[in-house]
C-alpha cells in the first residue's frame, strides 16, 4: 500500500478539522465540496473507505501528534521478550521477618 508522507497526512488531517469546525457541510456547495475532496483524499492516503476510520489511521501514523496517540506505548511480544532476556536478573530480595513481641503484664 502507498503510504502518504506524515507532512501530508497532517495537512489533510488539519484541512478535515478546520473545515468541520467551520460547519462546512451546511455551507455554499464550494465548502462542501471541499470538505468531500478532503475526505476523499484522506481516505485514499490511508487506505480506508470512510472518514471517521481515515482520521484515526492518520492520527495512529503520526506519531506524537496527539496527546491521546498510544502508539508509543504499544510494544510487539518479539520486542518485550528480547529486552527481558538481554537484562540481567535482580537477586530476589528478602526481607528479614520482624521478631515476635511478647508484652509483660
């Protein structure tokens, strides 16, 4: 699949907003056909068929962009396993048990 460069999928992204925002879509057939040709595009860059999906793929290939992007978070099983293998292992510690108190009456 051709990937959109991240410079041109923020821009799409930011011209769908903008042009919502803006209440486009009960605007003059111009603005409303802008806002198609938008979301027709952003559909076709990331390879989705219906705008609300487009968004979130766009949003998911721009890494950092938001605030809510978890993408930095998610890693793959082959990763996580090799750090765990390639760190070494703490000795386990053990705590010394606290000694029983006995109270004088």
């Amino acid at each position: 699949m051709l990937m959109a460069h991240p410079a041109v999928l923020k821009d799409l992204i930011a011209q769908y907003e903008a042009l919502t925002l803006l209440g486009a879509e009960a605007s003059t057939p111009q603005a409303r056909q802008r806002l198609a040709d938008i979301s027709y595009t952003l559909c076709v860059a990331t390879g989705t068929k219906d705008v609300d999906m487009a968004l979130i793929a766009g949003r998911h290939r721009l890494s950092g962009a938001r605030p809510e992007d978890d993408s930095l978070l998610q890693t793959s099983l082959p990763q996580a396993s090799a750090l765990q293998t390639s760190l070494p292992q703490a000795p386990a510690l053990q705590a010394p048990l606290p000694a029983e108190r006995t109270s004088a009456v």
